[in-house]
C-alpha cells in the first residue's frame, strides 16, 4: 500500500507572495530533502497559486533550477512535489482555470450506458486493497485549491455483497458506546438481488458488518424513509413492489432490538415511496413522493410522542410535486433540493421554517448545482452538500456544497477511480467524514452495478470557509479576476503542448448561475452574426449569458446582439484593459480550429481563453435599448394541470380530481397516446367535450388518444381510443425507420425500441431472414434498413397490419427486398431458408417454434426467441427453450448443438414479468 505522509499545510496558511514561499521553502526544504522528493518549479502560472504534483515520471524532475529562492520572487511560480509520496498532498497536475459543476442533457440511454463504461482517472496510481485515492482539484474564484480523497471501506464480519444495495436508508446511531450507520431495506444483496428487509450495523471504524438480531422487522421494502428521533429509528412507507405502495409507519427500539409497527391518527397519509422525511425534535416532516402515476406535493407531519398525522395547508409560496428529491434538517428549517416532476429534472433548492410554516425558494450565488434527481444531500457544519443523482456524468461524479452562511455553491470535481454511481446511494456524515453507501443501477446492457461503501473526508472545508470568507469581502472584479499566463500557456497547449492546464477540474465559485444582479443598464454584446454561435455556447457555458432576455438581431440583421450579466461586463472590460496577448484578427483561431462550428469544443476551453475568442471576435458592449425579455415557459403538465384545474373550478367538480392527470404519456407522429390509468372516474365523461381539446393544446398534440388493452386474440388488435382527430393513421419516426399504421387498428410499442435498434445494429449482409409475426414491420425494417438483410419474409395475418407492412416497407424503399406471406405462419412460412428467424410474440411465440426450426438452413442458424418470464424463472425459462428447440430439431431429423448465445432483457412487462429474447443458436455437428 502506498504510504501517505502526514505533513498538512491548511488552506488558510497557504502563502499569498513570492517571500511566504521562500519562507515556506526554508521550512520544508529539509524535510523534502529527507524524504527524497525533488522540487521542480514551472513559471507562468497564475499569481497566488501554489500546485505540488505527485511525480511519478522522474525524467520531469531530472533538471532543477540553480536557484530555487530567485525564480520564487518572480510572483508567477508553481511548485512540483515530485518522488515516491505527496508530501503536502495537494493537486497532482499544473492547475489552471476551467469550469466545474456543469452538465450536459440528458441524452437517454444511449448517455447512461456509456457513463457505465466511464474510465479511469488518467491518473491512477496502485493504492493498495483498501484505499482508493484520487485527487480532487478545489478552486475559490480562480485563487486556491487543494485535494481530498475517497478511500473504499474494508469490510469484514458479514459478506460485503450485503450492503450492494440501492433505494436503501441509512442513519448514525449510537450503538455500544460509538456511532455506527444502520442500514435498512434496499434493492440487491447476496445472490439474486431483491428486496430486503434486514437490518445492518456499520462500524466506520472497523469496517466490521453485521446483521442486528431485531425482532419483527418490517416487509421486503425500497424507496422507504429512515429518521432517527432519540434512539428510535422511523421507517416510513416505500414500496414491496411495482404496484404494491406502502403507507404504513414502523418504529426500532434500539435498546430493544425490536420493530413495532405504529397505528397512527389524524390525517390521512397516502401510500408512496421516493419521498423524503427528516425529523426536527419529536416531529417528523414528509414531502412529495410517488405512487402509481401521482405525484405529491403535500408536507405531512408526524407527532411521534402522540403518533398524530397532520398535513400543513398554508397560503403561499409552495415547491411543485416531485419525487426522488433530498432533503435535511438544519437548525429550525429543513432544505429540499431537486427531485423529478414526472418531465423532467429539478433543481430548486426549497427551506421550510418550522416556526413560520413558511417556505422559501433560496436565492444562491455561484454556479448553482445542475437538475437531478436520486441523489444524496447531507449537512456538515455550516455546508449542505449533494452528491450523485441522475442524469449521471460520465466519468466523474461532482460534491456540491452550499456555504449556509454566505449562501454560496462550490463544487469539487471527484475523479474516481472505483467508477462510482452513486446514484440512490445514502450519506451519513460522522465527526468528519462523509460516508456513501450503496448506490448503483440495472442496465440491460452492461447487467447490475452497485457501489461499495466509501468515505469522504470534509475537513477541508474549514479552511475553505475562511477563504470564501475573504473572497466575499472583495470586490466583483477582484474576485472574478482571471490571470493571463494561464491563457498563454493554454494558447501554446493549442499549438502543441502536450500538457494542458484544462485537463485539472476544480471548484467553481463563479458568479455565474443563479446570482442576481442591480446593474441599472442592461447590456448586449453585438457580434457578425458569424460569430454568434460559438460566443452564445461560450457565455452559457460560463453562465454570462443573461436567460432572461432574448438574443436579437440589429436592424440590418448583420450583427446579433446577445444579452450578457454584470460579471461578463466586469471579466471583458477588465480583459480589454489588461490582456497582454491581443489577436489583431482571427486567422489565428481559424487555423487552430477553434471557431470552427465543426471543430470547437467550448467545453475544453478555459475561461480565459474564452474572453480572448470574444475580444477578438470584434465584439461591443451596448446597451439593450429594447431589452426583450423572454415569457416564462411553462412545462406541458404544468399547464394541462392549470387549464383542466380552472375548468374543474368553473364546474363546480372536486379538484382531487387532479390526481389523475398523466404525468407521462406517448408520442406517435402528431398523436398524443395518454395511459389508460389517465381520467378513469367517470365524472370526467360530463366535461369531455372540453377536456380533451384542453389536454391536447396542452401537450401541444394535434390529435389525441388513450391507450387500451391489447385484445387477447390471434391477431392482438389494438383498443386504442381516438379523443381527438378524425382518423388514427399516424407516421411515427424511430431509430431512423418510417412506421405508419392505424392506431386504433394495430399495436406500437415504444418499449421494445431497445430491441429493434439491437436488431438494426446486427451485420445481416447475404443474410435470409424469416419474421413469423412481422405485424407493421417491427423488426421487419430493421433487418432491411439498417442491418442490410438479402431478404426477408414477413409472416402476418392481421389485415389492418398487413396493409401497414405493405406501405411501409414502400416508404423506407426496401420493398424489392421483402416477401410478404398472408396468413398463419403455420402454413405458410417457407421451410430450410433462413439464416435467422425472429419470433417476436407475446407472452410466448411457443406456437411457432416448430416452424422456426423447419425455417432453418439444414446447417441451422439463429433464433430470436422472445417470450414475458418470471423475474425468478429466468434459469428455467432459458433450460427449457433449449431442450425444447433441440428436442424439436432432433424430431426434425437434424443433428444440431442448442444453445443460447444471448439473453436480451427489453423492459418490464408487469410485476415480476420481464419481456426477454433469448438469441439461440443452432449450429450442426
């Protein structure tokens, strides 16, 4: 294991000129000396920065200046610990300037696998079994920085696999004698992953694991809350499956090791799970959560000496409905932060005061944390931290922390080695450690993944306080003041340098985000109209960009005028002044591709060569003399809630009618398909006629629909009921392919596009292909169009989808390559052709395996079986398919060897049902 050494240099000691360091230098030199370290000293940083780097590449640190005390006066200095160890345990690259804390849309999917294959840290070093350490780059308005670490729990007693959990709770309880973290519920644990309902003990210290002995725990749960009163622990709701959503309140003696479960009175407390609860003295506040397609957003309270529910109606200023958001006490007020509202993420942050029963939206400065949903937060000290969430961020996860002091965002940028997800995880801060435990996801194509417990040390932010401190004392300018040699240094990194000052990530406490400003005039920066975009990507990146205006041409239209904050005025005149390298043009940049629309990465440029790109653009400040500003968007759902709310008032009609409103729904062409859960009560049948033309201005859908039951019939017509519109024929685009049906005639499920774009991605060239139930050319198009399949056949006998297939396999022009055979595949499917057969039946195509088999080569092929399984059948659903199809083949008269290649999880189906393609091949002996 690696040895670290324990010398600290505290932020607040950190030397502010060229004679502290010389005094630093005579302190330490001796002691570097010692420990074989050698100093390599890089000029032309920032004034004010101090970097020591771990040097694990000697040849860096063969040439050392004569004289170390002269090159140290010249003010612009970085020093390189370099040898075995960090003595001071700062950053382990040269620093320069670059934003932290932003985020990038999400991208679905696609995103999220690909932050599964996060790598590793560029610069990882051997640690050793137990600590896994990297470096974490702070920075304070472009001015400190230093590096904490995130070391994995080594855990003995029970198996660690234990706590590989998410949707768990965790809290510090005092147990013989110390604090350890308790551990209850959760999705995961030792062999098959499941629901949990055992109860563990954590001993931060010892890393020791152990299941309490408690007597009458409560249901299999996750989702649930977990708050600590006295020494009681309070497990509130969650979920013991899909649609089994609970409301049921338990408490744990811990001095009895015993759970009782609570009867409570008062109002009445929904079922839901993904909320939140913390505890102020001996009540217990819960807001929002989920439940089915409902949404709260109601604060219920709980008495738990009186075990009394009341649910707290006040006028006011109220946070919307959401779910997976965080929340936690501090002092007299609880904070909520983020959540999810059905659309989209959030990133609000919320205070409740517990004496005014008044909520408050916070207004923050810096650079305020992105939308997210599924995290953690936690208190330290005078800090609100959170960490992890969705969307994910590939490959790193960021801490945010809020001063609740001086009401400031900073972030810290953890690049881990562990490929951390810390996504559902749970934090417990004890002393001065931040624990995170579990967290993790399911990815149907990367399988399971799941945290290990680690531990994150916050001392730092002591000394971080101080300087944050300083800086708020400062004026706008000083604090936000960016030196130039970091800007040269980037332009050689552009010309060649291997080494670049951007790659260090660091903690941003820009006056970007959400700060407010009184500047009286309200400015524009007026660009060619050539330059625009890049310069509009560039200000939002570093949040110059004032949102709450509009980006407007000038009259001519040549030149656009794009709506900048006081900061940015502040940054560029002060560039203006100061800058020592100008560009008298921008051939420069155009050689190096940096204005390039198709070259530039703005998010790889530093702030300071930003301000450069937008001086010499040719820009100007002026005053917005129109100063349009933009209307307020509102999302979809807000404003069907708000429309079908106001026709509820005007009917007189209950308003808890609301509860049924969609909070999702399907896109199919210009159709807008809502769940058949949406507006069941009947009484929405006596305002129909102005009900639906409200929903669908709402979701902005010229034709709307609801969705029915698939008929359990041969040809699985669709139910699908037409609420606005004249017809139901739709042109749906998806993964680059063309369908068109009847909506109301034939079924669509966007559910299985994972599976049509697995079939799109296979190399099918000289390929024959045989679809037993092509239906409108679900998976018929994909093997045309994308895999380039020779030919397929298309089985179906549905007539409304038949005159779908037939139209669409013309629209996507692959007709010529397609045969298609009406009526029961059964008897018409062609015989020893195929290289492939897709059965793509639900719940099971075992009706047609036989016919698979017989449409097969002699010399076998592939079989894209698919079928709706138990969760917990898996193993025996696959061991049946393949003595099924191998005892088929051998009554064929054909000698093949069956197995599975493949096992594809597309999506739930139901509780416990999973929609699997088992890719089986049969190859001849």
């Amino acid at each position: 294991m690696r040895h670290t050494h324990q010398l600290q240099l505290e932020l607040q000691s950190l030397p502010k000129s060229a004679e502290d360091i010389t005094h630093l230098n005579e302190r330490h030199v001796a002691q570097l000396t010692d420990e074989k370290l050698s100093l390599e000293l890089v000029p032309k940083l920032p004034e004010g920065h101090l970097v020591l780097v771990d040097g694990n590449d000697k040849d860096k640190c063969a040439d050392q200046p004569a004289d170390i005390s002269s090159v140290l006066k010249n003010g612009s200095f970085a020093v390189k610990c370099c040898g075995q160890d960090n003595t001071l345990g700062f950053g382990k690259d040269e620093g320069a300037l670059s934003s932290a804390g932003s985020s990038g849309n999400d991208k679905g999917a696609e995103d999220f696998n690909s932050s599964l294959k996060a790598s590793n840290c560029k610069d990882e070093v051997e640690t050793g079994p137990v600590e896994d350490t990297a470096c974490h780059a702070l920075e304070l308005s472009g001015m400190y920085r230093c590096c904490i670490s995130v070391a994995l729990l080594k855990i003995t007693g029970e198996p660690i696999e234990k706590i590989f959990l998410w949707g768990h709770s965790s809290c510090a309880l005092n147990s013989r004698g110390e604090k350890e973290l308790l551990v209850f519920g959760g999705f995961g644990g030792i062999g098959r992953h499941a629901r949990r309902n055992y109860t563990l003990m954590l001993n931060p210290q010892s890393g020791l694991l152990r299941e309490m002995d408690a007597k009458g725990p409560p249901s299999k749960r996750l989702g649930h809350s977990a708050t600590i009163v006295g020494n009681n622990v309070y497990v509130i709701g969650g979920r013991t499956g899909p649609s089994q959503i609970l409301n049921d309140v338990w408490v744990l003696q811990t001095p009895e090791s015993r759970w009782l479960q609570l009867g409570c009175t008062g109002d009445l407390f929904k079922p839901r799970h993904r909320h939140t609860a913390v505890s102020v003295g001996s009540y217990i506040y819960v807001f929002g959560g989920l439940s089915g397609e409902v949404i709260y957003n109601c604060l219920s309270v709980l008495n738990t000496e009186t075990l009394h529910w009341h649910e707290v109606r006040i006028e006011g200023e109220w946070p919307c409905a959401r779910h997976s958001h965080s929340s936690v006490a501090y002092g007299s007020q609880f904070f909520m932060f983020g959540g999810h509202d059905g659309e989209k993420a959030l990133g609000d942050l919320h205070s409740f005061d517990i004496r005014t029963l008044q909520w408050k939206k916070e207004k923050t400065t810096g650079k305020a944390p992105s939308p997210r949903f599924s995290h953690s937060m936690f208190i330290y000290k005078t800090y609100l931290g959170i960490i992890g969430g969705c969307p994910v961020k590939q490959h790193y996860q960021d801490l945010v922390l809020l001063n609740l002091h001086h009401r400031v965002w900073l972030h810290v940028t953890v690049e881990s080695l562990s490929k951390n997800l810390w996504v559902r995880s749970s934090t417990v801060v004890i002393d001065d450690d931040l624990f995170v435990l579990g967290g993790g996801a399911s990815c149907y194509a990367f399988g399971t993944k799941f945290n290990q417990p680690m531990k994150i040390n916050l001392q730092f932010l002591e000394s971080v306080h101080d300087l944050s401190s300083d800086e708020d004392n400062k004026p706008l300018g000083e604090c936000n003041k960016v030196n130039h040699s970091t800007s040269s240094k980037y332009n050689k990194n552009l010309q060649g340098n291997t080494e670049s000052y951007n790659s260090i990530p660091v903690i941003d406490m820009s006056a970007g985000g959400d700060r407010h400003y009184t500047d009286a005039k309200q400015l524009v920066l007026q660009l060619e109209k050539k330059y625009a975009k890049v310069a509009k990507d560039i200000l939002k990146k570093f949040g110059w960009l004032d949102l709450t205006r509009k980006v407007v041409p000038n009259q001519d239209g040549c030149f656009i005028k794009l709506p900048i904050n006081t900061t940015f005025k502040v940054l560029y005149l002060d560039e203006q002044l100061n800058s020592k390298t100008k560009f008298g043009d921008l051939d420069q940049f155009h050689q190096l591709g940096v204005l390039f629309e198709k070259e530039i990465a703005v998010e790889d440029v530093p702030c300071c060569t930003a301000l450069k790109i937008l001086l010499s653009c040719g820009g100007s400040l002026l005053n917005d003399d129109l100063c349009c500003k933009k209307n307020p968007s509102k999302s979809p759902r807000i404003m069907m809630r708000e429309s079908i709310s106001l026709l509820l008032k005007t009917k007189g009609m209950p308003l808890q009618l609301l509860e049924q409103l969609p909070t999702r729904w399907e896109h199919l062409g210009d159709m807008v398909v809502l769940p058949k859960s949406s507006f069941k009560d009947a009484l929405w049948d006596s305002v129909r006629e102005e009900l639906w033309p409200i929903v669908a201005k709402s979701l902005g859908a010229q034709r709307l629909a609801r969705q029915g039951r698939i008929l359990p019939s041969g040809t699985r017509d669709s139910t699908l009921e037409l609420l606005v519109g004249d017809n139901g024929w739709v042109t749906h685009q998806e993964n680059g392919i063309l369908y068109s049906l009847d909506a109301t005639k034939c079924m669509f499920s966007s559910g299985n596009r994972s599976e049509k774009l697995r079939m799109a991605h296979l190399d099918c060239t000289n390929e024959i292909i045989v679809d037993l139930f092509a239906g409108i050319g679900y998976f018929v198009l994909p093997f045309l169009v994308k895999a380039n399949a020779k030919l397929v056949y298309a089985c179906e006998w549905n007539s409304h989808a038949l005159e779908a297939l037939e139209h669409n396999i013309n629209a996507n022009f692959v007709a010529d390559r397609c045969v298609i055979l009406k009526g029961d595949n059964r008897v018409i499917a062609p015989k020893g052709v195929a290289d492939r057969v897709c059965l793509g039946l639900l719940p099971s195509s075992e009706c047609s395996w036989v016919t698979a088999v017989r449409a097969l080569r002699v010399g076998g092929g592939i079989l894209h079986v698919h079928g709706n399984v138990n969760d917990s059948e898996e193993s025996s659903w696959i061991d049946y398919v393949v003595r099924s199809i191998s005892g088929i083949s051998e009554s064929e008269g054909l000698l093949w060897d069956v197995s599975v290649q493949h096992l594809e999880r597309v999506k739930w189906y139901g509780p416990h049902i999973r929609h699997l393609v088992a890719d089986v091949r049969c190859k001849q002996l």
